[in-house]
C-alpha cells in the first residue's frame, strides 16, 4: 500500500509492482476522500487542502508515475478515473467534489 500524497513513494510504485507481478496492463484511480457535506464557505482550508491533495494530486502522481509504462505497452495499457463517491446515489452535490471533479477533468485526455 502507498500513501498516494507521497510523490515519491507513487513514483517508486510501478517499478515495485513489475518486478513482483510484470508489466502493469491499466491503472484504475479509485483513491478519494469526501470532505463534510457543507457549503465550501463553511470548509476550513486544510480540508479542502487534504481532499485536493489526495483525490486530485494523487491521482496525478499514480497517471505520471504508470502513464510511461502504459504508453510504451504494445497493447497500450488503460485508465480509469473514479472515486467512491462519484457512484450515482442520492443527495446534493456537494461544492469540494465539484471543485475535485473541476481539476481533475484535465486528466481525461493523458
């Protein structure tokens, strides 16, 4: 297991997992935490800080460290970005996961 907030730890990561296991086919992002239920007004900064830096940062640390080896893959590895909590349920949508959603729409196109 690796804390995915630790750049280098994500970086040492797919090296790791092909010495014990082989070539990595895909990389699915599923790591997330959900902040409170409350406007973002209502946030304190090291929530949306620690929400930010797991579901967005991390996720970009595990595309950047695996995305090398899936490229160079001749079947192309793949990539799934999902959390928890985007699953369809009920309730409103809450203003951090929006904001998450937001910053990591960019990654789609990696």
């Amino acid at each position: 297991m690796v804390n995915i907030v630790d750049r280098e730890a994500v970086d040492e990561l797919p090296g790791l997992i092909t010495q014990a296991h082989g070539p990595v086919d895909g990389l699915i992002n599923v790591a997330g935490i959900i902040q409170p239920s409350v406007p973002v007004e209502d946030l304190d900064l090291e929530v949306i800080e620690r929400v930010l830096d797991v579901n967005f940062w991390g996720t970009l640390h595990m595309v950047k460290a695996f995305l090398p080896g899936l490229k160079a893959r001749p079947e192309k590895g793949d990539r799934d970005d999902r959390q928890e909590d985007e699953s369809p349920r009920g309730g409103g949508v809450r203003e951090g996961r929006r904001l998450n959603q937001t910053a990591r729409s960019g990654l789609s196109p990696l």
